[in-house]
C-alpha cells in the first residue's frame, strides 16, 4: 500500500527512472501473457463451444475501460503503489485499504497457484509422465518448493531479463499461430466451428458467455501491475496512456488469433477440459513437425515465470504490511545474509500449498481452472474500487498534466467488473468464492489480532493512523 502524499516530481522520492516506451512495452506485454491463455483455452470453449474467441474479446474490453481508469490514476499519481494508493487518496478509510492491499496480495497466491497446475500438466506431458492425478499433485507442490526457495535466495529482477522471459513467452504463442496456419493453408481447418456457440446443458447462451468471459479474464490481468513502474518510467504522464494500450491490444489480438485457430483446427470435444489445449492444436497442426516438442517446455517457462513474480509480489507486500505494523511483525522478518523476507515468503508459500492440495482433493476442480477463476474474482473486486476511486479523485486536481478518461467509462468498468464477481450474473463455480473468503478471513483475522495487541502495548490512535500514513 502508498498512501503518502509526495509530490510526484519530488526528486528525494523518486527512482531511477530508466524504462522508456519500448522496454516499458515489453514489461506490460511480457505481464500479461502467460499461465491464462496456455492454461484456459480448452476451458473457455468448453463453456462456448467453437466461439471461444467471443469470452476473450469481451474480457480484453472489460480490462481496457478499467485500463483507462489506472491510466488517468497513474499519469495523476504517478507514485508505485497501484491500487491501495488510489483506494487510500479516494476513501480514506484504513481498513479498505488493507483490504484492496490483501486482496491484491492474495491474487498473486491464487495466480502461482494456477500457474503450478498448469506447469504440472506441461511437465508431465513433456517428459511422458501420463496425466496421473497423484503425478500432477506432487509436480505442481514441488514446482510451488522450488518458486519458494529462488525466493528465498533473492531473485535480482531486472528489465534485461524481463525482455528475455517476454521473447520467450510471445515465441510460445506466435508459434502455435505459424503452425496452425500454415495448416490452416493446407486444408485442415473447418471455420464452421469457429461461430459454433455450444453450451452446457444447464446453462443459457447469456450465462454461458459470461462464465467463458470470468475464465478468460484471468489471461487479460497483469496490465495493473505496470503502475508500479510509474516512477521508474521515464515522462510517465506521457507515454504511458499510448503504451498500456497498445500492450492490451497487442496481447488481445494475440489471445483471439490463438483461440479461432484452435477451434478451427481441434474439435471442440478434445479442447473442452483439456489442461494442456495448445500442446493439443500443434500436435493436430503438425504431428510429424519436431518444434511441436518445444511448445510444452515453452509453456513451462512461461508459467514458471508468471508464478514467480505473484509470488515475489505476494510475499513482498505481506512484508511491507508487517512491517508497518498492520501484520503481526514476524511477518517481517528477514534473512541475515540474503535479506529476504523469509517468514512471509513461507507463510505465503504454505498458502500456495494449501490452496493446491485443497483444490486436488475435488476431481472436478482441474488447479488452473478454479485458482484462475479465483485470481480474475478477486482482481475484478479490486478493478470495480479503481473504477469508482478514479470518479472520485476528480474532485482531487494535481498541478499538471495528466490523461483523462470519458466519465462513462469508469461507470461502464465498474458496472462490468460487479457483473463478472456476483455469483447469479456470472456463472462461476461456487468454489471460487469459496477460496477467495478464505484468504480475506485469513487477512482479517491477522489484521484484527495486531490490531487488539498494538492498542493493548499502548498505542494511541493517531499512532497507529501514522504508520497507516507511512505505508509504502
């Protein structure tokens, strides 16, 4: 959380401000794509049939007018905190911004979560280990081990590796498209499939598309976390409305690309369910083609990356609130040497854990299906208080100049990310929700205990206001 109210060209107070349009491009692209489209594809049309592109172009529409939201927020408060800043500036009220604050944390939990059921079923078809249930538990907890130990040793984040992971990631993708048409060319395809809506039995087209779309919106999330560049981004007032855009549209038209050629080359029985469903299309594409190989091994980097930065996130966020005092203060606990935040690191890991052994006890539960689910929730909560926030914070003006978007937009944004969260409208497994009260009780209950022990040592109220103050 930032809550602080520096000036935003107050030297003292910025970074090193090193990333111009086309590395903050790469950042924002980079974020975006991932464990979503590898990991939801087959699930998406398993909820539309042959129109699987349609869920994803509404949620690539659903992430530009809140885009536009953090567009004018950041240009207007161009400070790295994201979110809980906006939330703090407009409410003012501690406890929403904790809550904003976790819930942001607890979608990076839920999003590497996704990401270890995704790398599981990759690894084990990569290496020929079958589709055991037991197989995939015990990869995906120790792929999760493993994120947590590279956490603990420090991970030195820089924007160089970053372009690598995002090359790595995009070749993924633009490879499954190459392939699929230059089968495509020869004659496989059937593109009657691709306007083919096939729902559920118990489901009507309207609700249908809307649950597809609460799927697809978790491979759309991640544009938000390029606000926290904003002060390491060169002139961000006032290239970042052009870039942030320009990500989104490069990633959706990407997304719905990967989406027709699927459906157009797979049926959509073998995609519906299927955990692996872009390994499935190359190898229907190209069977004899030996680069077909490589894209289960590419899926595996790509999510391994996304998990490792939401887990970083999660567990740097747990620290700084325990550090503040809003945790209890084991949380803030480091390494001697490392200086990592250990205790958070573990606690956060445990998580992880426990979200994926409780997801596999379900068999019906695929882990990136119902942790995916559960991240697109708990970001569209998040999104719908951005919305509102930035109508609010009009009443706050700053001394210079900054985007603004059309006022209906954050009304339409707001109404569109309230829509997809509530469970009559959109369709979601009830488990989602579930999971996500869970991990706000569990906020809560830590929140509520350091609360009743600061005020117990003595603290007075204006002190505790204070390190609300000072949360960075």
């Amino acid at each position: 959380m930032a809550v602080t109210e520096q000036s935003p060209r107050d030297p003292q107070h910025e970074l090193k401000r090193v990333m111009g349009p086309r590395l903050l491009l790469l950042f924002i692209v980079g974020d975006i794509l991932g464990t979503g489209i590898y990991a939801l594809t087959g699930q998406v049309a398993a909820e539309v049939g042959g129109a699987a592109w349609l869920p994803f172009l509404i949620a690539f529409a659903v992430a530009l007018v809140t885009a536009c939201s953090y567009l004018e927020l950041v240009t207007k408060f161009p400070q790295a905190a994201g979110a809980a800043l906006y939330a703090h500036k407009a409410f003012g009220i501690h406890f929403v911004t904790f809550l904003v604050c976790f819930t942001v944390m607890s979608s990076g939990i839920t999003s590497a979560s996704a990401a270890s059921g995704a790398f599981a079923s990759n690894f084990a078809i990569g290496f020929g280990l079958g589709k055991s249930p037991v197989i995939q538990l015990t990869i995906a907890l120790a792929f999760i081990l493993l994120i947590a130990l590279v956490n603990l040793r420090g991970v030195a984040e820089s924007v160089g590796l970053n372009v690598v992971l995002t090359l790595v990631e995009l070749s993924g993708l633009l490879l499954v498209i190459f392939i699929s048409l230059f089968a495509i060319f020869g004659g496989q395809a059937d593109f009657s499939r691709v306007v083919a809506f096939e729902t559920p039995d118990d489901k009507n087209v309207f609700l249908a598309i809307s649950t597809a779309t609460s799927l697809a919106f978790f491979a759309m999330v991640g544009f938000e976390d390029s606000v926290n560049m904003a002060e390491e981004t060169k002139d961000p007032s006032r290239i970042f409305p052009r870039i942030m855009l320009t990500g989104l549209g490069i990633t959706a038209v990407i997304y719905v690309l990967v989406s027709v050629v699927a459906v157009a080359l797979v049926p959509v029985g073998r995609l519906a369910g299927n955990d692996t469903p872009l390994v499935t299309v190359v190898e229907t594409a190209a069977p004899d083609f030996p680069i077909s190989v490589l894209i289960p091994f590419i899926s595996l980097f790509a999510v391994a990356n996304s998990a490792l930065i939401n887990m970083m996130m999660a567990s740097r966020l747990l620290y700084g609130m325990s550090r503040q005092r809003i945790l209890p203060p084991f949380l803030s606990r480091v390494l001697p040497g490392r200086r990592t935040p250990w205790a958070a690191i573990l606690f956060t890991t445990a998580i992880a854990l426990g979200l994926i052994a409780y997801i596999s006890l379900d068999p019906e539960g695929p882990i990136a299906l119902l942790l995916g689910g559960t991240t697109s929730l708990l970001l569209l909560a998040v999104f719908a208080v951005v919305n509102v926030a930035v109508l609010v914070l009009r009443r706050q003006p700053v001394d210079h100049d900054h985007f603004r978007t059309p006022s209906v937009l954050p009304v339409v944004g707001a109404l569109a990310c309230v829509y997809l969260v509530l469970p009559w409208t959109s369709g979601r497994d009830p488990a989602q929700y579930e999971i996500a009260l869970i991990l706000l009780v569990i906020g809560v209950v830590l929140w509520a205990v350091t609360w009743l022990h600061r005020r117990r040592s003595g603290y007075e109220q204006g002190e505790i206001d204070q390190d609300f103050e000072k949360v960075e």
